[in-house]
C-alpha cells in the first residue's frame, strides 16, 4: 500500500511538472470559492472541486488508478476532472464580472487585463503530457550514433542484442532498426504502453534501473544483472566508465570476456 501512494504521489508531480493547467486549474476553484456568491453554476463548482481533491490527494488517488486497472497511468485519472470547462468558466467570469467592477470604464485596462489572461492560459499548456522530441538533441544523438557506429564495426557483421544506457537507447533504433535491445523507450516511457498490456519481465526494470543508478546509489546485485543479461541472450553490454572497479571486475569474470574501453564505456562482447 505505502508503494501505491508513493507512486500516486509521484504521479501528481510528474503531472504537473511538465505542464500548468493544474495551477491553473486550482486558480479557478481558489477564485470561483472566493466570490462563491457570485456563481450561479454552484454544482459545477462543488463537483468539480471534489474530484479534484480526489485526484490529488494520494489515498482518494490510488483508489481511482485500481478502479481504472493497471491498464491506464495516473494522468488518465483526471479524465473525470472537466479541468478546461471549468479554467474556462473562470476565465469568462473574471472578465464578465470582476473585471467590469474593478475598472468600470477603463476600458483600456480592462482590454490588457484580458490579454494578459489569455497569455498566461498559453504558458499554462500542456496538460502535463511530456513530448520526445529525438530530433532536438542533436549532440546527444550524434554521440549516439558514433558510438552505434563502432559497435557495429566491432561486431564485424554478427547480430547485435544490446543491453546499454538510457542515453544509447533512445537513439538505437533511429539510428539501425535492425538493432536488437533488451529494452526500448517503453520501459521508461509508461505512455507507449498505454494501450498494451504486454509488460516487460520484472528482471528487466531491474537492469534499466542498475544502469541508470548514479554512483553509489544502492540497487540489484551486479552478479544478479550478468546472469539476467545472459538469460535474455544479451552479447554486447555497454557499461558507463562512472561504475565502481569492483563491478568492472565482476561483469569481466562472470562474462569470461575482458571490458574494452569505447568512448565513455566500457564495452563487453560476449
């Protein structure tokens, strides 16, 4: 149960991080609230302000994602939540009401005040969807595609299963659609499985997390990777520099193989 609201938690900050309508969202209610008086919709207000509370709130939140199965993410939740009627119920009620009696007759001000509204409802897009854009790091993929290149050239022609960093990954099959992984975007991207319910084998998170772990941080045994690596047939493993000796020597004897150094990895071909 704690992973559960650990989770829910985290998905309300992954929802809010990389969009605003959230914030604009609770804006509104907190505004609607204030002139409750004023509103003539109060049902609307009052439902819309309950599921909203239900949605954020991790216990309320963890009962909504198991109502919906596993087969949807957190941000799905909030398709109960009429977030952009009632953004907009706000905005018209601003302009309409407050507005006219703030400034009556400056119609000067009133007009900026409106455009200014406006602005701020563009900055608030996005509605927490994050977007890849793989073309837009150009460094990034080139380094990539260097380092794909003399793999490539290493293999010397034989079939590639490549177990390697996130910063690889992401680019493999941009650069060769021909190259196997033992994982893709997928694993750290849960929208492209949005409507599959085929899942990877546990072991594999585990490996992506191992890779992805910065110096230090506890995770799966090093032994316990090899010996995942290898059952999911795995011949080439890029290992960052960064990782301990000890795991260097670890991968090299489990491996039977000696780790050769490719640009800002360690590379083992088994």
């Amino acid at each position: 149960m704690a992973e559960l609201l650990k989770n829910a938690w985290l998905g309300w900050l992954s929802f809010t991080q990389t969009g605003k309508m959230a914030g604009a969202l609770l804006i509104s209610l907190l505004f609607l609230w204030i002139y409750y008086k004023r509103v003539k919709q109060k049902e609307f207000l009052i439902y819309t302000t309950a599921v909203t509370l239900l949605c954020i709130l991790p216990v309320t939140a963890v009962l909504l994602q198991m109502y919906q199965t596993n087969f949807y993410d957190y941000k799905w939740i909030w398709s109960i939540v009429p977030m952009t009627a009632m953004t907009g119920f706000a905005a018209a009620l601003f302009m309409t009401e407050f507005l006219q009696k703030l400034w009556a007759g400056n119609r000067k001000r009133q007009i900026a005040a409106a455009v200014l509204l406006v602005v701020a409802l563009v900055f608030c897009s996005g509605m927490g969807a994050e977007t890849w854009d793989g073309y837009g790091k150009q460094p990034e993929r080139q380094r990539a595609e260097s380092l794909l290149a003399n793999l490539q050239e290493r293999m010397q022609g034989r079939e590639i299963c490549l177990w390697a960093p996130r910063s690889v990954v992401e680019y493999a099959r941009v650069y060769d659609a021909g190259l196997q992984l033992l994982y893709g975007r997928d694993i750290w991207d849960s929208d492209l499985t949005a409507y599959s319910y085929d899942k990877y084998p546990g072991g594999f998170y585990d490996l992506y997390q191992w890779m992805e772990a910065d110096v230090g941080e506890e995770t799966v045994p090093d032994s316990y990777c090899v010996e995942t690596a290898m059952s999911a047939g795995v011949n080439c493993i890029l290992v960052p520099v960064d990782k301990p000796e000890e795991t260097i020597d670890c991968f090299q004897e489990m491996l039977g193989v000696q780790a050769e150094k490719l640009e800002e990895y360690y590379l083992f071909i088994r």
